[in-house]
C-alpha cells in the first residue's frame, strides 16, 4: 500500500475523536455517474450470502461501485482503519424519493458492542447533497457511547450535529458505533446515498502512515469537546485514550495523565510500616 493513500496519525486521532473522517468531492464524477446507474438498474443486488467474504472479490465488473472500491485514495483508507482483506458485512442504498419529508430517528447500526475491534461503515454521496437533502446527520463523538441501535431514537437535535452536506463523490467513513439519521428530502430530486459496512480481519495496529506518531496535535484532538457531552467529556477522554492505545498497541499511552492516575492502585507496603 502506497503510503500516500494511507491517513496520517493527526487524521486517525480525529477520527478516535469524533467516530468518522469526511473526504469531499474526490470520486470521479464518472463513478459518481455509473454508481447511480448501478443503483436504479439494482445492478448490485443485497446478497447476504456475501456476508462475511472479502470485500476485494466484490463486484469485479463493475465500474461504479466496483472502480469506486478500487481507488487507491478509497483502499488506502480502508486500509488505515481495517487493515488489508476486510470482509463485506452488508450494503445498504438508500433513493429517497423528492419532497420525502421524513427522515430517520437518531440511530446506530449497531447492538450493544464493546469490542475494542470496530468495523467501518463507508457513507457515499454520488451527487451533490445541498442541506434540503441531508446529508446524513453525524453527531460527533456519539461512537463510544455503546447503545442499542434507535434507543436513541427519541431525541431530536443534538448541540454540534454535523449534516454531511457535500460535492457529488464525497465518501464518509464512520466508526460502527456512531449515532446517525438520513435527513428528509425536501427537493425536486432523487436522493442516492450508498453505505458499506466492513469487518477487520487483523488486529487494527499501526495500519496507517505512522510518520507523526508523536504529533502534538493527536493530544488535542484526543481531547475535542464535543459540547453535547455537558459535564460527561471527561468520560470520553478516558475511552479515547483506551482507543489509542488499542490502535498503537501502546499500552502506556496516556494523554494529561488522565488513565495513569486512574490505574494507580499501589501493592507495595511502605518501608516504615513494613518495619513497625
Ligand atoms: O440515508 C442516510 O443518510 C442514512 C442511512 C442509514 O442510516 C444507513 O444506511 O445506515
Ligand atoms: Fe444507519
């Protein structure tokens, strides 16, 4: 894997931080083009018997979404996140009709899942996608809060949501555990939206370009506040540090000393009551 293509540790730490990446406008418009033409000829049926085989014998004929999952700028991050051969867990295409006023209620595409292991889901927007459309609303640092699918699903708007409002060719990538909803669709046009979920099949160490490991801008990221948390972002902090540590295998990691005071639990008797 060509090192170019891969995310640096600043990017990984976003993502650690916020559950998902976005990458504007950088498929080829035509891909975006086929991609559309692959979805209304439902060219690339849902095959569950697919689930679980790797994603690169997928749709080898295909110049939509198969080319799309052939970029090396796609692989390289695939890569960064899952490492080489993921498995395909499932698609899912969503053509929402013009003037569709419903959205989704807040979910994630989860269960209660508390694996270090995470999967990814890649969110693709073939066309422009102007605010009346959606995107997809993200909220920010939702995916280490483990929580059952649209349990959620009662709140409304969240203080830092961020619609995916994008060029044609914009892919987001999302930790599996964030907390998302398609928005209505209040124009005249058809709405395309393409989601791929994959499985790592190796330990998600160091796959990225490690170049700025020790970039000081990871710490500040580790420790984004995403406002809605209220007095909770400590509690975050925590579990991102435990991410990192995950990615790096650095079990030492820590950032303000935040795990290291918390696992501080000393065995040794002190030498004058050992004496006593
Ligand atoms: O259509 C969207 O923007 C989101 C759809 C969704 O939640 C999904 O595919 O998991
Ligand atoms: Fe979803």
């Amino acid at each position: 894997m060509d090192k170019r293509y891969l995310l640096t540790s600043r990017q990984m730490a976003d993502f650690v931080a916020d559950g998902f990446l976005r990458f504007d406008a950088f498929i080829p418009d035509e891909i975006n083009r086929e991609a559309m033409r692959e979805i209304d000829e439902e060219q690339i049926p849902r095959g569950y018997e697919r689930q679980g085989q790797p994603l690169s014998g997928l749709w080898p004929d295909s110049r939509g979404f198969g080319a799309l999952f052939r970029l090396p700028q796609v692989q390289g991050i695939i890569h960064s996140l899952v490492g080489p051969d993921p498995l395909y867990d499932h698609h899912a295409f969503h053509r929402v009709s013009p003037r569709h006023e419903e959205g989704q209620v807040w979910h994630a595409d989860n269960i209660i899942d508390p694996r270090s292991a995470f999967d990814i889901q890649l969110f693709y927007y073939p066309h422009d996608t102007p605010r009346e459309m959606g995107g997809t609303m993200f909220l920010p640092g939702s995916h280490l809060r483990r929580i059952h699918e649209s349990d959620i699903g009662r709140y409304q708007n969240f203080t830092g949501q961020v619609p995916i409002v994008c060029k044609a060719g914009t892919v987001a990538v999302g930790h599996h555990g964030i907390w998302h909803c398609a928005q209505p669709n209040r124009t005249e046009q058809m709405r395309y939206m393409f989601k791929l979920r994959l499985n790592p099949t190796v330990r998600q160490r160091l796959l990225w370009n490690t170049d700025d490991l020790d970039a000081p801008e990871i710490h500040s990221s580790l420790f984004r506040n995403h406002k809605w948390y209220g007095n909770e972002d400590r509690l975050e902090y925590a579990q991102r540090i435990k991410l990192w540590r995950f990615l790096t295998g650095d079990e030492q990691f820590d950032s303000h000393y935040w795990l290291t005071r918390v696992e501080n639990n000393p065995e040794r008797v002190a030498a004058a009551s050992a004496a006593a």
